[in-house]
C-alpha cells in the first residue's frame, strides 16, 4: 500500500465522452453507444479522497472533449475551490467560449491536440475550419499567457507532416509539441491510416533528429518502439489513474473504451472508495508485470512486445478487432494474448 499523501499523482477525468468532434483515430471510439456524464458530486468526492492520499494531486481533464462536457465550468469550480492543480487535452474549438472559465482558475498547462500540420489533412479527419479553430483555441490561451503545448497523432496522413509540425510548434512557441503513434482503432484498420511497426521506428528516428535543431521541445509520447527490459510506465508506477465518466477505473486511460472485448475495469468509484480502488490497482499491476516479466524470461515474447501500449492493450484481449483485418500492418495484435 502506497504511504499516504507522500506521493503525487495525475488522476485523469473523464468529464463525459462526449467530443464535438469524430476522428477516426480516436482510441475511444468515434461513435459512442451511450453519453456518459461524470456526477459532480462524485467527483468532489473523488478529489476529496484523492487530496488525502497523495500530495501533489494533479487533475488532467482528457477525452471525451473536456470542454464539451456541460459540466465543465462546476467542474473547475470544484478544483478552485481545493486549490488544486489541473490541465487538460483539448482540441480548441471550445476554448474561446470557455476562456473566462479557464482563467477563474488558471491551468498549468493546456495541450491542444492536432491530426495534421496542414489545414488539408486536421480537416479531412476533423471537419470543416477544424484547424482554423484549433490553431485559434492555442491562440487565445497563448495569449493570456496560459503554457500551452500542443501534439499530433503520426498516420499514414500525417506521417509527411513531420517537419511542418516542428515548424508551427516554432511558429507559435508553444511549450512543447508532442507527436503520438496511435494505437490501431476499428476505423482506423478500416480506412488503412495505421502505420506499420517499421515505419513507427523510422518516424521515431526522423523526431529524434528534429529535436535536436528545434527550440521547442519535441517529445514522442509513450507507446514507441522501447523493448523489454523496460521501466514500468506512469500508470502501473501508480503516477497516474484515470476515472471515467460512468466513475469507473480502467486498467489505464489508454484501454479505457478502447478496442473491443471486456473492458478491464478495476474498480467503480460510484460504490467504492478511492483507497479501496487503489489498493486493487496496486496489486493488478504487481500481478500484471510479474506475468510480463516471466513471458520476459521464457521467451514468449514477439515484435509486437517491443511497444509497451500495445502489448498491454493485447495482453488485455483489447486488439482481437484486428482478426477482420489480416492485411493490416500491426495484425499480429489480432491472436489472443
Ligand atoms: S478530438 Fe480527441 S476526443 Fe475528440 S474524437 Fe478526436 S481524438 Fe477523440
Ligand atoms: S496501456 Fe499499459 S503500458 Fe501503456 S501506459 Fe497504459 S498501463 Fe502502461
């Protein structure tokens, strides 16, 4: 059991899973069966138990959209109130309309999210004016001196953006550009964007060097090509723990409504207590890498292991959509774990 309030942590929300937008991309899945609001109370209740467990807690607002959710104006009154720090992943559109929220408590940072550095390809994914509207929701936090990374998801449509993406995070000196490898979703397979295990090592590279003549900070989000031995990531180092808009824990935001199958839910806060989630957390991930670590050791391991989400999301049975898709380049996901 973790010693309390000694260690920080990012508990993500999901406010809703509701996103005025539909990429194909989107590990939560474009179409969404049911609409899902988080219960404010809950959530003051949630952050109440969490600020007595950890020290720092940080809340990071993802997606569903954030700033779609009704709610989320109460919701980052609940946050002022405690005093605690927040940031959220947005993709803009909403963010000149929610600015005098935003300010009433300032983040400490907001990552705009893009699906292209060109207004051809974010459009094509993301709708008509998409990328005006993205690029004017980074304006507008820049602009009041709100640090405001932003990140692209690399597909088959982005993957020649590579550079033009280096060159407006310069543009607009934002804090950080992150590029995301995005696992494999239903649509995606469908519409054959996903890249292939070879061509993510070659885009890992060409990040890598562009770093290094950037004045912004490039980064490659988690998920890239990192064989084993490796450090245990955020989520089962107990960094971070997502909840999602019905209260329940998933084994990690990264699974969470992604895929197909049962999903792997941990814990449902709407019944149970934060200490108690945690404790069943603590010990899933314990029992989870002491698993991986002895298919480590005998061998029973392939390509697919050398990246670390999508290994996990096999191991949990989340990829098996893959089967109807043999010509795909990541179809290896589809056997069973
Ligand atoms: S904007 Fe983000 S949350 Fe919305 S559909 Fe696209 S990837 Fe998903
Ligand atoms: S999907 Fe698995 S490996 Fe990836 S961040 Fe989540 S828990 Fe870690």
């Amino acid at each position: 059991m973790i010693a309390r309030a000694t260690r920080g942590l990012d508990l993500g929300v999901e406010l809703s899973n509701v996103c005025n937008l539909h990429c194909n991309h989107c590990i939560r899945g474009p179409h969404q069966s049911q609409l899902d609001h988080l219960d404010l109370a809950l959530l003051e209740r949630i952050v109440a138990e969490a600020s007595s467990m950890f020290s720092p807690l940080r809340v990071v607002f993802t997606g569903g959209e954030p700033l779609a959710a009704a709610s989320f104006p109460d919701a980052v009154r609940i946050l002022r109130a405690r005093g605690l720090p927040w940031h959220m992943v947005t993709n803009g559109w909403l963010v000149p309309k929610h600015i005098d929220t935003i300010l009433g408590h300032r983040p400490a940072f907001a990552r705009v999210s893009l699906s292209g550095a060109t207004p051809e390809t974010h459009d094509r994914e993301r709708g008509p004016r998409s990328y005006r509207r993205a690029l004017l929701g980074a304006s507008v936090l820049l602009a009041h001196g709100i640090r405001t990374e932003m990140s692209m998801v690399v597909t088959r449509e982005s993957r020649n953006e590579l550079e033009a993406a280096a060159k407006l995070a310069n543009q607009f000196g934002v804090a950080a550009f992150h590029f995301i490898l995005p696992q494999p979703t239903p649509d995606s397979a469908l519409l054959g964007t996903d890249l292939s295990p070879a061509e993510w090592k070659t885009v890992s590279l060409e990040i890598l060097a562009l770093s290094k003549r950037s004045s912004v900070p490039l980064r490659l989000d988690y998920g890239a090509y990192q064989p084993e031995p490796r450090e245990r990531c955020a989520t089962m180092s107990m960094r971070q723990i997502y909840v999602d808009a019905q209260g329940r824990v998933p084994f990690c935001c990264q699974l969470s409504r992604y895929g197909t199958g049962d999903e792997p839910i941990i814990g449902n806060l709407t019944t149970e207590s934060f200490a108690t989630v945690v404790a069943r957390l603590e010990e899933r991930y314990a029992d989870f890498a002491a698993e991986s670590d002895v298919l480590v050791q005998i061998g029973k391991v392939d390509a697919m292991d050398d990246y670390p989400c999508l290994s996990c999301a096999r191991k949990h049975g989340r990829t098996s959509f893959l089967a109807a898709f043999p010509e795909h380049p990541w179809a290896q996901l589809a056997r069973s774990a």
